[in-house]
C-alpha cells in the first residue's frame, strides 16, 4: 500500500512539472494557430450553411405545390440530416 501511495504522488509531482511546461506550449499553440484557421473555419461554415440552405429551399422540377405542415416538413429535414 505504501508503494501505490508512493507511486501516487511521483506521478503527481510528475504531471504537475510537465503540465508545467504543456500549458505555455498549448497556449503558444493556439495563439499561432487560431489567427490562420479561424478565417478558413468561418468560410467552411458559410458554405456548408449556403450548400445545405440551397439544398432546403431548390425545388428542382417542381411542377405544383402543395400545402405543407411546417412542423411535420421540419421534423422530416431534421431527421433527415441526423
């Protein structure tokens, strides 16, 4: 028991000096990083949000409408999409 209560806090010591030096990398990191991907992440999403809003409202060859119930519309795009 006293070796597992030993082994317990080296590992301890162990993690808390290299969070130590994880933390500043990680945080380095993300301060490079963010500024050249955030750009492309918010251009992916306007993307995808047009493709799949595009996708929601074409309607193709559509030759009659039909009165619809929104709820039970919405309910089957949101299921289709899952």
């Amino acid at each position: 028991m006293r070796d597992l209560a030993e082994l317990l806090r080296i590992y301890r010591e162990f993690k808390k000096s290299v969070d130590s030096v994880l933390k500043p990398l990680e945080e380095l990191r993300a301060e490079l990083v963010k500024p050249m991907a955030q750009p492309v992440e918010e251009e992916f999403k306007k993307t995808i949000s047009s493709i799949l809003y595009s996708w929601l409202t074409d309607l193709g060859n559509a030759k009659e409408l039909q009165k619809a119930d929104m709820e039970e519309l919405y309910k089957k795009v949101k299921e289709h999409f899952k």
